[in-house]
C-alpha cells in the first residue's frame, strides 16, 4: 500500500509554478496575477481565501483581495465582476463561493469571463473540458489526474467507480477519466443518492473516486484488494477530545481500506492541498495565454 | 417486447411544434426560422439538409439553405457564420458536417453564436447542458431522452450502460441519464474501445444505449432479459439483393436481441427520425427565446 501524498505533491507542483514565474520575469514577461472576490466575513471563506493569497506569494504572483459587503446588491457585484473581466493586469480571478442568499450564484459565475475564469465553473470551459478543447479544469478534478500522473498509475482499461456527480468534482473527473489518454481510457460508473447496491459497484471497481461528503462510508467489506482509492470527502465531524473541537473525515475509513488499497489518498493531505496548486497551475495558463 | 417507434413519435412531435408555430402566427408572434450551411455537394449531405428542409416546410417554419462552393476558404466561410450571427431573422442555424479538409471544423463550430447553436454543438451549450442550464441539447441524445419519456420508461435507479463516447451522442447522453429527475436519475457506465469485459457489463445493464458503429455488435447472449435497448447504430452495410446495393443496420442484432427486451429501438425507424424532430424544437425554442 501506498499513500498518495497530495501536500508533498502540491508543494512540487508550487515549486515548477514558481520556477516558471523567475523564468517568466526574468524574460521580460509579465508577473502572473491572480484575484479573488470575497463577499462577506464568513469564517471558512476567509481562511480559504487568505490560503490562496499566501500561496500567489509562495509562487511569485501577484494577488488581489477585493473584499466586498454582505450587503452588496447583485448589481453592484455585477459591476465589479465586469471591471475585472475588463482589467488586463488580471488574469484570472475568482469568486468565493458561497455568496450571500440574496445573490443568485449561477447569475453570477455566468458573468464571469471565461478566458479569466481559474476555477474552471463556467459552461463554456466545462463544455470546453468534456469536447477536449483547451480550457480551465476545476481544481478538484485537475488535482486528481494530477496525482495520478505523478505516481504513474495507468488508468486506461481499468474500472472506473465515481461516486457523486457534483458540477465541482463528480461530473468532471468522470469524463476526465473516461477521455482518450494514459491518465483517462477507463471505464466510467457515476453512482450518486439514487444507485441501487453501490457495494456491488465498489467491489468491482479498480479505481474509486469518492466525493459523497459521508464520513467514513467506504469501508474495507466493500473495496477489492489492491483497490486505487481518492476520497475527496471532507466532512467536520465534532471530536472533543480534540483541541479545535472537531476532526476532518473523508469518504474512506482509511484505517482499514488502506490495508487492501495499492494506492490510497489520505484526509488531510491528500487531494484537499492539490486545489490550491491547481487553481495556481490555471493561473498560470491564464496569463501564458496572454503572451 | 415493444418496439420502440421513433418514427411515430417524430410524427408526433412535428404536429406538436406545428400546433405550436400556428398559435405563434394567430398570435402576431414571429415565424421560427432555421437556416443551414452547405459546403459542397457531397451526396449524403445534401439528401440530410435537404431532408431538414422539407421538415422545416412541414411544422410551418421559414427555411434557408446557404449553399457555399467546397472551395470556400475558412475566412469566407466564418464570414458568412458572423453574418448569421447577426442576422435577427434567423432564430437558429446549423452548418451541416464534415466540412472540406481545409476547413477547421472546430474553429467554425466555435464561431456559432451559442444562442443560435441549434445543433448544440457549441462548448458552451455542452457545458450549460451538464450544468442543468437551458441550453441545447444535441439532436440525438435529445431525441433518445424524448423516446424514454414518451414510453414512460422509467430510467431512476436504473443501470445504464453507454456503449461509446462521442461529443454528440455517447457522452452527453450518458451526463443526461445521470442527472436528477424521473427521465435520468441512473446510475451510468460509459464503454468505449478501451473497455475490458464489455459482455460482463452488458449482461449486468437495466438499459443499454448503443452508438458504437459495428452492425449487429450486440447479440442476444450479452444481454439479459427484459432489457431496454436504444440503438443509435446507422452502418451501411453491402447487401446487392437490396435495390441500393446496401442495407443499415444497428449496433444491435435485433431480430434476437428483441426476444429478451422489454422495449427495443428498431434501425431504421428507431432514434434516426428522432434528430430532425428535436432539430426542430430546438430551433421552436431558440425562436421562444427571443419572443
């Protein structure tokens, strides 16, 4: 068995980023710039955005943090969506999700320019990703292939369980890993709320992508052995025991999986560090787009 | 057994949107208007446009049919896309494939006007149609998932296997059965040429949708009883006891296939008069749009 270890991975991927950034400067080039839009004082938000910011320090970017009021109208937001959309010094910006509920989400992210748009939410790069045509992948999913890459474990002709069919995760890496190429080729199964015996389909499957959100659902009974296992779970679970109060989980009960896994991703560590370095790595793209 | 007769249901989706464009006229509201491009005169292109043609005469819309010579460069041919484009009397339009060699295929599909892009092609209705956004949805995943719903075939819960994975059947109509609601809500397997075992998996599936190309591909033996079967297969095959010298045949052997299924597409007369039909009512809902 062997862990799959996302941070170590991530902190690589930000070293190559950083490298390409002095290689850029010192061509003349221009420095990679990075924006995020916060709404509100939400405390996870805050410490999601404030993560990115440190990290376009870490790899030589510039950052911008345009901190907006819970209580700014749609409109208003529009309106600064826009001016970034128009700000050539941008090249790619994000908006930090959830918004307040007096804004309506898809309204947004839909004005969002998709040349800009790092997260890889928007249609035409979601469109532009399942026809294979160049675009920005969502982090999550990027992070994935990007670890199996990197650990080389082949995936074409191999079985393929998705579990959930999120727009963010479940949806894109099922196509990712069903498209042409030694990183996908495999034979896809998205299962979600309504599949029926789902342990028939985990025992089955060479490959499982969790990204259900229940913790420690996928337990050793239910995984064949030499299993390739992604949790991409992450779920608070209260722990007094512990200082802040709770522990993170994900999808697998590691403890026991592990032991029948050839290939494991833990919680933390695993594919939560990759987003960050994946949404740098689409940075990036952005603005070698631009040259 | 039931054959499924998408021959009858095109019929009555076309009286549907006939109804419908007559209304529209005794209300004062604009007549829907499709225009195609035509590059070249390759023989099977001109029987399929001409085809769409007379079908847009049939539900009472206005048609053009914009024939270009094969020896059209791509800047004149975009040209004329940008025309289209602006053009406020046409609600949508297509530009019937293949197109010459030297032509760029994909940068003239990029060039539709998304909210014209009747074929659904254009990334950004992909990307909106795997996001539950209104959008297009491509004629033949749209015109199976009418199918399903006009027999009442009920999908939730239920198996699906997808044998192929084209950008215009194979895998948007595997994200529309797995997505929420009475006519998805399955639990999808996408097989394609890497596949192992496709027998293991046939044999396991409540539904089988077939767009692979290799005649009678599916037999008897790999499916199991009281299946449902879509076969989206259209392969000429040599046969010189027919007038044509050739016969079409589906993906699917039916005439033993059929003894197990509950419910069969035949070929022809299954999903191909479907895709006009759905042509149609997306080029009746682009025109909607603009009201």
């Amino acid at each position: 068995m062997k862990v799959l270890d996302g941070k170590n991975i991530s902190n690589i991927i930000k070293a190559e980023i950083k490298e390409s950034v002095d290689v850029r400067l010192s061509s003349g080039l221009k420095q990679p710039h990075l924006a995020a839009i916060l709404v509100g004082d939400d405390g996870a938000s805050l410490t999601y955005v404030g993560s990115k910011v440190r990290s376009c320090k870490q790899v030589g970017f510039i950052s911008t943090l345009i901190r907006l009021k819970d209580s700014i109208t749609e409109e208003d937001l529009l309106i600064e969506i826009k001016k970034l959309n128009k700000n050539n010094k941008v090249d790619g910006y994000i908006v930090q999700l959830p918004l307040p509920k007096h804004i309506n989400e898809e309204r947004v992210l839909l004005a969002v320019e998709p040349n800009k748009d790092v997260d890889g939410f928007h249609p035409t790069n979601f469109g532009k990703m399942a026809l294979e045509l160049p675009s920005f992948i969502p982090a999550t999913p990027f992070g994935i292939m990007e670890i199996l890459k990197r650990y080389n474990i082949q995936t074409s002709k191999k079985s393929c369980l998705v579990i959930g069919r999120s727009n963010i995760v479940g949806r894109p890496i099922s196509i990712l890993m069903s498209q042409k190429g030694s990183y996908g080729n495999a034979t896809v199964t998205v299962a979600h709320s309504k599949t029926k015996n789902i342990k028939d389909l985990t025992l089955q499957a060479d490959i499982i992508i969790s990204a259900l959100g229940i913790p420690e659902f996928l337990k050793e009974d239910m995984v064949k052995q030499d299993v390739v296992v992604i949790d991409v779970g992450i779920t608070r679970v209260e722990d007094i025991t512990h200082p802040k109060g709770y522990v993170i989980k994900g999808d697998v009960d590691f403890k026991n999986v592990s032991k029948k896994a050839s290939y494991i991703t833990p919680v933390p560590g695993g594919v939560g560090p990759m987003t960050i370095a994946m949404l740098l790595k689409n940075t990036l793209l952005a603005c070698q787009r631009n040259d």
